[in-house]
C-alpha cells in the first residue's frame, strides 16, 4: 500500500520511506477499514435521488488526531475502498492566538476539499463559565452545534470525530468515576435530532500511533491550549492512571479497550438489559456467539 511514489494522495506526500512508517501507517489504515465495516459506518443505498455519494464531513482541529483522521479517509477513498465524498471543516472558534492561516493553506496545498468557518464561541464560553471552572464542556457543546448546522448546510449524512481507542477509554473511566454509569464514546450513533451520523472510524487506532503518524509527517500541529492551560481536569487525571496502568502492565489498555467490545448483560446489574425478575431455574441455556455476548434460548 502507498509504496508507488507515483500513487498516493498529496496528504502523504514527504512520507517517510522507513518500514517502521509503512508498517503505521498501514496499521492505521487497516484498524480505520476495520472499524468502518464493523460498525456499519458506510450507509448501504444511500446515494441521493440524483445519484450522488454520501458525504462525511471531516472535523479538522488541526491536532495530530484529526490530521490522521484527515489522510486516512483519504486514503481509503483514493483506494476505492470507501464510496463516500469528503469535506474537510475547521471551526475557528475565536480563542486568541488562533493561527488561521496554518489550515486553509495546508488543506488548498494538498487539494483538500474543504470549509473553514469562524464563530466566535469563545467569548460566549468565557462569559458564561465561573472563573476557575473548565471551559472544555460548554466549549464542545458550542462547536458540536455549529458542526451539525455546517453538515446540514453542505448536505453531508455523517460528522466524522477524530477520536481514538484512549478517548474513549478515558471517556469510559470519566463516567463510572465520576457520572455513575457504564458509558463512553460510541463508533457509530446518530444525534438527539435524527438527521445525522456521528462516526469515529479511528475507534481502534491507539493514540501513541496517531501521534507518531502526525509527527513522522510534520503535519502542522495546533495545540489545543488556546483558551490556557487548565490543571486538574478529569480527562488528564484518568489519562494519569491509564498511563501508571500501563507501564506496570503493557498492554493493559487493549485489554480494557476488547473489554467494552464483550459485555455480558447477564453478569451486570441493570435490570434494564436483562430480566433478572424473569429469571427461572432450568429455564436458561447460555450460547456463546461470536461477540462473547451470553445469548438466551
């Protein structure tokens, strides 16, 4: 894959040629393809009246995640392995020091189709939130609004997230420390509205792999400290223990990651998903299928 210097898209263009990079990025690639057939992120008969494609709207904050998101869609378009057309978006949302320029010249360098829109969200977050609290919740629900309205306007089906394997760990860790439930990022869902997707096709990618893809390709990085650096958040504190976890164990995060991949109902405590009062002797025979799941008969 990409080994002909005369066949790759611009966004790979400068690639290093070592069999490390290769074996990322192919690895990259692959985990992408695999969680787009998994999850059933590719809508089956979904061209429109007039033939077209379905389109995905890519998010594109400018970190290493999102540019890996970025070259590996394009990647699998250019190989004819995913039928769907693509619009890069930013969303410049006004925190000071916001390099505007650095996106749309990389993005028109590489012949990226794409939209930048500005919004000034950021004073709406520091006039609302009290002084000393995080900025990061009302920050994403504000930028999450605007994405939905741009993808409507553009006609895409899909809002594409650059979120990885951690996120949804630490997402995962976030809500059973402190929200009380078993939850996280899901690959695949559709907004509260009903007339979008919201997909995470790097769902299986690690992010120590992202960040040594983004920075093997000298992809302009803009770090997300725009609105100052905020000690103590949560996402960091659990991101800490996942990271003592795994130095005592390697390993220990694809363990967890397979973990949310094979629930059993049947061994939890919610009565919601499986009826413990319906329960009878001799009346249950478990079936384990391919997913791990106890299947009742």
């Amino acid at each position: 894959m990409l080994d002909d210097p005369d066949d790759i898209h611009p966004l790979f263009y400068g690639a290093p040629s070592s069999a490390g990079f290769r074996k990322l990025r192919k690895r990259i690639v692959r985990q992408a393809r695999e969680a787009i057939d998994q999850y059933g992120m590719i809508e089956q008969d979904a061209r429109s009246p007039d033939g077209a494609r379905p389109k995905w709207l890519i998010c594109l904050s400018g970190g290493k995640d999102s540019y890996t998101l970025l070259a590996v869609l394009h990647e699998l378009q250019w190989r004819g392995l995913l039928p769907v057309d693509l619009l890069a978006c930013n969303l410049d949302q006004g925190q000071p020091g916001f390099p505007a320029t650095v996106l749309p010249a990389f993005l028109e360098k590489m012949g990226v189709p794409h939209r930048i829109e500005y919004q000034d969200t950021y004073s709406i977050v520091k006039d609302k939130v009290p002084e000393g609290r995080t900025f990061c919740a009302l920050c994403s629900r504000l930028r999450r609004g605007n994405l939905y309205r741009i993808a409507r306007e553009e006609g895409c089906s899909a809002v594409v997230l650059g979120h990885h394997r951690d996120d949804i760990l630490e997402t995962f860790f976030m809500n059973l420390f402190h929200g009380g439930r078993l939850a996280t990022m899901p690959p695949k869902l559709v907004n509260e509205e009903g007339d979008l997707f919201v997909l995470r096709p790097l769902a299986h990618v690690a992010e120590a792999d992202c960040e040594k893809f983004a920075r093997d390709m000298a992809y302009p990085i803009i770090p997300c400290d725009l609105c100052g650096s905020q000690d103590g958040l949560q996402r960091q504190q659990v991101k800490q223990i996942l990271d003592g976890w795994e130095k005592n164990s390697p390993g220990r995060r694809q363990v967890m990651f397979r973990a949310l991949m094979n629930i059993r109902p049947s061994h939890m405590l919610d009565p919601k998903l499986f009826d413990f009062a319906g329960l009878m002797r001799g009346s249950v025979k478990f079936e384990q299928i391919d997913t791990g799941i106890p299947k009742l008969r």
